[in-house]
C-alpha cells in the first residue's frame, strides 16, 4: 500500500554516515511509491542547531541534500520539499536554574527538558548557567516550539501515514516525538549502531528507552536463524574488541591508556572501584530524568559510601573519572575533584594514562552508574553493583539495590559472588549485530556517488571557513596555551571530531 511519509531531514557534522543513512530510508519510500514530505532547513535556527551552529558545514548538507534529492526524483521519486514554521510572537524566557528550565511545559509538551538536553550536551555542563546562558536557552526554546508548531500542521495538512526523525532527544527532535504519541501518529528515529555497516531504526519508540532495547537483544539472541555457538563467538568479540581499543564509531580511550595501577597503594585492602559516566550523556533525555538510583547524584552516591567506610581500614575505593571528561571544566569534574579529601578514595583523573582495565583486574567489587564498563566488568567475572540506569538493566549482569541498606549488604559481603558471565554475551551479541543492514546501497540501487560533493563545491566550503570571523576566534582560543592543543590531538576521538569539521565529506 502506498503511503504519505512525512521526512524530517537532519544536518549532522558526520555528513557521510548520516546522509547514508537518510538515503537508505528515502529510497526504500520512492522504490514503493509513496508521496514523501521532507522537512528541512539550512538557513535558519532549526538547521544550525543540528549541527552545533558551525553554519559553514550546512553549505556541505545543502549541497549533498539536494543532488540526493535530484537522483530520488530521476529514479520516480513523488518528493515534496517543505520548510519549518515559523514563530512570530515568541516571548523569551528566564530561568533561575537548569531544574527550573526542565520544569517548562508549553500546550502540556515539556519542551523545557528538550531544551535542557540540548543545552546540557552542547556546553557539556550537566548543571548549566542558565542567567548565563539565557540568550542560547531562548534560541533553543523558540526553536523548539517552531518544531512543535510545524508537525502540528503538516499533520493537520498532510496527514501522514508515517513520520520519521533522528534520535528524538534534543529541541529539535523531541516536540517531534511527543506530538506523534498524543496523536498517536506512526512513527520512526534513526540512529547510528557500533557499526558503519548498519543504521539503527526505532519502531514508535527513541533509542533511549531501556525496555525497548532489552526486547530486541532477547528477540535476536533467541532467533533461530544463527547458531548458539556463532552467538557467543560474536558476544564474545565485542569484549575482546573493547578491551584493545577497537571501536569502529567512536575511536577508544583504551590506546592513550598505557600505564598499570600502582600495587602498593592497595596492597592487603578490599577494592571497590567506582567507574562513573559523563553526566551531559544522560542528564535530560526524555526517560531518564532519575537515572541514578538512591542518590541525588553520582557525586553524592560516592561520597556517601566512602564516608560510610572511612574507618574501615581493610576497604580502599577507587574512583576512575570517565575520560570523556578530560579537559572539561565543568560542574561535574569540579564536584568530582572535590571527593580527593576523602582518605580512603583514590582519585584517577580522566587524563590519567592508567589503564581502566588494570583497575578493573584489581577490584575486588565495581560501582557503575550505567556505563558500559558494568557489563564487561560482569564479563572479566567482578561482582558489579549498578546505581544507575543502563542498558543491561535487565540482563541479570549486575546488582541493583533497592535500598541502601541492601547496598551496603552487598558491600559488607566479602564473598558476594558475581553475575553469571554468560549472562553478558547476550550484550555484547547484540552490540554486534543489531541494526538494519544499508541494502539499496548492498543491491546499488543508490550509492554515494550519486550525491557526492565535486572539487568545486569542497573547494567553496573551505572558502566559507576561510571567511568565517567565528572560526578565527575558535582557532585563537584552541592555539592557547591553556588549551592543551598538542595533548588533546592524541586523543583519537578529538583527532576525529576535528577532522569532521574540514572534511565532513569523507569522515563517517
């Protein structure tokens, strides 16, 4: 049956992967002759935001945008392009406090949490300024709203069957989501997955909820079509693969990690190791608003447990602050920093050249906030403790206290034994292997030849940074001393995302 899509086009500064993976879901609409409405913008507020406001990089998506567009439509393509609405009477804001700013409901959507996410994940600052930051906050509330208004009139003008979106977490995303499950609309977030040989596809759901994504990891492990044996053997490659650093989407921290735990520091204690997440990570997504459970914070949790032990001489914590943190001054590192005074907490910072792994083989238990550390340590058979909200929730992989005093009791337990081992390679099989495989691209019904960039349009995009004042006064401040430029280019995963900036093209 043919179908009206409504398509909401997302800029993104990974230009190749995210441009595949939206040519991939087009052309499977123009291959059954479906009318498909795509939403886009590489002008205004709502185009800017979704790359970060770096407005030089959407010449790159226009421009690829639009050859996809022609192509589509030289293959029978019934494509009609739409703009966003627009505001006019939008009135501005102010917030004493990001708790406040969540709080902010606008026609019963709680588009304050939206902005909040965007806010929290561009600045990296899970307890942002929100007087300080006004003028941003507003920009993402406007926008927000013009989101809102324009899925409310497409759907009242179009009525479409389906609607698809990326991810669903930010300003510009979530109003999306929200307005389609009031008006129980079908619809669709795309995603990326561990792999650049597959893009991920939510059914009426984000690739946040916990539940949703515990369905599929049971659904394929207990699919008949590959052997238990082929299963485990995958499940286990993702833990192999971790541990030496071998990540194909996001480059691993483990190769700037060469130096072991100083054994002396330990020596004759029980160690309880804490590995914690970069908070900007979840702090904000729709869903996740209490991530961390029996505390107020991450901070708090672990200050709290190690002044429960601080005359138990035989006990040693470990706090390993994630390296996602490096170079931040935010509140979080700034908290975290402060747990140093604690005499019986070791504090490893996040550019610390210790392997997490060498922390690991010498904790006798682990704390984990969700990262995905909780279900190797369960791997590497360590007794994990979870405090917080994860994607292994339900694999039995860890204890999760309902209370404090049963966290304690897992503490006080010298022989608490851990998780089954087995347990994880359902994770890691599906860390693997979920995900949609790009088959107009595997069957050459599109390639991404077909809306490449020429040397000319590379060549005009270099030329818009040239002449770009804002550029000049990001290279002014990454050139400070300060800055640790020289130190931050080991970090593949800053080598990466600088890349991305002149050559979004070509990096995935």
């Amino acid at each position: 049956k043919n179908m009206k899509v409504l398509f909401f086009f997302a800029n993104n500064l990974g230009l190749r992967i995210f441009m595949k993976i939206q040519a991939e879901l087009l052309m499977n609409h123009v291959l059954n002759n479906d009318e498909i409405y795509i939403v886009k913008d590489f002008e205004q507020n709502i185009g800017k935001s979704q790359v970060s406001y770096y407005n030089d990089n959407l010449y790159y998506v226009k421009k690829s945008f639009y050859k996809l567009i022609t192509f589509l439509k030289s293959k029978g393509g019934n494509i009609h392009l739409l703009d966003y609405k627009k505001v006019e009477d939008f009135h501005p804001q102010a917030f004493e406090n990001i708790e406040e700013l969540k709080e902010f409901s606008f026609n019963g959507c709680n588009l304050g949490l939206y902005v909040a996410s965007s806010m929290i994940s561009n600045f990296r600052d899970h307890k942002l300024n929100t007087k300080k930051y006004y003028k941003y906050i507003n920009r993402e509330l406007k926008n927000s709203i013009e989101v809102l208004k324009t899925i409310e009139c497409y759907h009242n003008e179009i009525h479409p069957d389906l609607v698809y979106l990326f991810n669903g977490r930010m300003a510009v995303y979530a109003p999306i989501v929200f307005y389609c499950r009031k008006e129980k609309i079908p619809f669709k977030t795309f995603e990326t997955t561990f792999s650049y040989s597959k893009y991920y596809l939510a059914h009426n759901n984000t690739s946040f909820d916990i539940k949703y994504h515990h369905k599929e990891m049971m659904e394929l492990w207990n699919s008949p079509t590959i052997s238990e044996d082929e299963k485990i053997k995958i499940g286990v490659s993702f833990f192999e693969n971790q541990r030496q650093g071998v990540n194909e989407i996001d480059p691993s921290y483990i190769t700037l990690q060469k130096k072991e735990l100083n054994s002396e520091l330990i020596k004759g204690k029980e160690v309880i190791s804490f590995f914690n997440s970069s908070i900007d990570e979840f702090a904000s997504v729709p869903g996740w608003e209490n991530y961390i459970y029996l505390f107020d914070d991450e901070t708090k949790a672990i200050e709290e447990i190690c002044n429960h032990y601080i005359n138990d001489k035989n006990k040693i914590f470990i706090l390993r602050i994630h390296p996602n943190l490096k170079y931040l001054n935010n509140s979080q590192n700034r908290e975290l920093l402060k747990l140093k005074t604690l005499k019986n907490l070791i504090v490893i910072e996040p550019h610390s050249p210790i392997r997490s792994y060498s922390i690991l083989e010498k904790s006798n238990k682990i704390i984990t906030f969700g990262s995905t550390i909780g279900v190797e340590s369960c791997y590497y058979e360590k007794p994990i403790i979870c405090l917080g909200m994860s994607y292994y929730n339900f694999l039995e992989v860890a204890y999760i206290p309902k209370d404090k005093e049963e966290l304690y009791s897992y503490l006080d337990n010298k022989n608490l034994s851990p998780k089954p081992k087995e347990n994880t390679l359902i994770y890691g099989y599906w860390a693997r292997t979920f995900g949609e495989p790009f088959t107009n691209f595997i069957n050459k019904t599109i390639s991404e030849e077909d809306y490449a960039l020429t040397s000319s349009e590379k060549l005009k995009g270099f030329l818009l940074k040239f002449l770009n004042i804002n550029n000049y006064k990001r290279l002014f401040k990454i050139f400070n001393p300060k800055y640790k430029f020289k130190e931050r280019l080991k970090n593949p995963t800053y080598r990466k995302n600088v890349l991305r900036l002149f050559i979004p093209w070509k990096i995935k």
